[in-house]
C-alpha cells in the first residue's frame, strides 16, 4: 500500500527537478535583470542562473 505513493513521489520529484533545470538552461537573462551596488562595484546580473550581465568596478582614489 506504501509502495506506490513513494514511486509516485519519486517520479513527481524527479520530473519537477528536470523542469527546473529545463528552465534554468532555456531561459533570456535578460528578462530576469536585477541591479546590485556594493561598496566596489555595481552592475547587473540574471535571478535565475546568478551571471553577471554587466559589472563596473569602482576606483580607488589615491590620495585620500
């Protein structure tokens, strides 16, 4: 009786992990484009997979 709910929620598991990474691989990064600034830099970078779009670095100024 056990038995099929836990080979149903294995393949549940296993389709829900493969439509994850389907996405995460087939995906615009640039629909998913968030601004970040810390204290040496700034930029963009995509929600889904984490990449850096664009970055700027700031420079040090010397002398102060």
């Amino acid at each position: 009786m056990i038995l099929p709910i836990i080979i149903m929620i294995v393949i549940s598991a296993i389709f829900v992990r493969g439509i994850i990474r389907y996405n995460r691989n087939n995906h615009n990064c640039n629909k998913h484009e968030l601004y970040f600034e810390d204290h040496d830099s700034r930029g963009t970078f995509c929600s889904v997979c984490n990449r850096d779009i664009s970055i700027e670095y700031y420079s040090e100024k010397k002398g102060q």
